[in-house]
C-alpha cells in the first residue's frame, strides 16, 4: 500500500487521531483528561455498597425477614449484639470486673439499650417457687419438717435465686453482656461507626485494668453484627487486592521499560481510568 494511502487510513483510526492530538496538545489534553476525571469522581461519590442481607434478596425477599423485619418497626430495634468475654487463661472475678466496667461505658453511649450482664428472678414475684429447681425442693419432702423449717428454707431459696446471678456457662470460662441496638441501621458507614467504636471500647477497657489482659473479649450478634462483618471482609478484601494489583502492575513495567518513571507515570491513566469508569457506573 502506497504511504500516502496508509496515512490516509491511519487517520480514520480514532485512537490514531487521539494519540495525535495528545502529541500535538499535551497540556490542553492533560488539563481536559482532569476536568474529566473530577467530574466523573464526584460522580462516582455517590456510589454506596448495600451488603445487608436484605440487599442481597433485592425486591424478593424471603417471608421470614419480611416478617422479622416489620417486628423492629412495630415494637422496636429488636437487633441483639452479645459481648462474649473467655476468662479461661484468667479467672472469673476479672470477667466480673470486666463486665461491670464495660456496662458503665456503654451507658455512657446512645448505642445500645437493656445493657444485662446478670438475671434474677424478680419478675416471678409471689409465683417464685414456681422457677425453683425441683432438687432444691429436699425440704418439702422431709417428714420431720416443721412448717417455720419448711417457711425458712423457702424464704432461703428464693432469697438466693433473688441474687443476680452472671450470665456465664457452665464450665464457667464464657461471660456474656447481651444489649439491644437503640435504633435500625440501614447504612453500611454508620453500622462501621457503631461496631468499629464498640471494639474501640472493648480495647479501652481491657487496657485500663492489667487484671483484664489475659481475657479474651469479642462480640457477635444477630443479622446487623454479620452485616458488619460482611463489610469488613468485603473491604479488606478490595483494598488488599487493589495493593497487590498495582504492585504487579508497576513490577510488570518496570520489566518492560526499564525505568522507574515510566511505570509510575503510566499509572496515573489507570487511575484516572478506575475513576471515570465507577462514576459511568454511577450514572448507570
């Protein structure tokens, strides 16, 4: 093919017509690539992540959290998150402590609400002995019980079940506190305000007292908390992927240039591509 023909061809070619006005006009280029990708970056601001599990459903969610989610707006949050303090490398008066400490805190925010840590049985009231465990019934039975022994074990018993008692297991190694969310949470950063500043606070803590740091303190909870930790994983993930992708990017360039500023320079089109695609998506 003749050269003039092959120019003519090259021409028609829009990549070969960018290049051109790219060489010809690098700063009037570079300033128009910029104000493109700002435009776009503010577009894409507005993209927001719904990893709840009611988002993963779409408009067909399942009649089971249909139903569990009109009981939170009839009556209330009902969303229970559980601090889970394992005392077995310590002992139980830390975990007690612990709990008592962190139950002050948490007062002290407009996070959570019915903040327990302990149960007693003062809502049985006069039906008390009808909770009494049928082996600590002994005196009933005794033939030579008189009726003030029979009175005085009785007023014993339901004097001790009146006691509150520690919501633990029964090896005793697991303390609980279980609270119920003050209000819904339907944002993905809120919901990262709110568990992120809880571990905070767990920290604190177990850093304010020596006696706390053989415990082993977390939480867990219903769909909220694996929301949250859906997020976390979610994100952890992309940043270290995002990490890993531009290192062996910049890796594979300098393999193939040689050169340490080109590599580089070559990533500023790949981000301001990265950016102007996510606010596309925006729009879309």
């Amino acid at each position: 093919m003749p050269k003039d023909d092959k120019e003519k061809v090259d021409r028609k070619n829009p990549l070969t017509v960018l290049v051109g006005i790219s060489a010809e006009h690098p700063k009037k280029t570079l300033l128009v690539a910029l104000v493109v990708t700002v435009i776009f970056m503010a577009l894409a601001a507005n993209l927001k992540i719904d990893s709840s599990v009611e988002g993963v459903f779409g408009d067909d969610v399942p009649e089971e959290i249909e139903d569990f989610m009109e009981v939170g707006e009839e009556f209330g949050e009902q969303e229970l998150v559980t601090v889970v303090v394992d005392c077995k490398k310590s002992n139980e008066t830390a975990a007690k402590m612990f709990l008592e400490d962190l139950a002050g805190e948490l007062e002290n925010t407009d996070w959570f609400r019915d903040i327990q840590y302990t149960q007693n049985m003062d809502f049985a009231g006069e039906k008390m002995i009808l909770y009494v465990p049928t082996e600590y019934l002994y005196f009933v039975m005794d033939p030579n019980a008189t009726a003030e022994s029979v009175d005085m074990n009785h007023q014993y018993i339901i004097g001790s079940m009146n006691e509150p008692q520690y919501v633990v297991s029964e090896n005793g190694n697991i303390y609980i506190l279980n609270m119920i969310l003050n209000y819904t949470i339907d944002d993905m950063e809120e919901r990262g305000e709110i568990f992120d500043g809880l571990y905070e606070l767990l920290d604190e803590v177990q850093d304010s007292n020596p006696q706390y740091d053989d415990l082993k303190v977390g939480f867990t909870g219903s769909m909220t908390v694996i929301d949250y930790e859906g997020d976390k994983m979610a994100l952890n993930d992309m940043y270290i992927t995002g990490i890993v992708t531009f290192i062996l990017i910049l890796i594979i360039l300098f393999i193939s240039f040689k050169s340490i500023s080109l590599p580089i320079l070559s990533l500023v089109p790949l981000v301001m591509g990265i950016v102007i695609t996510a606010g596309i998506i925006a729009v879309i």
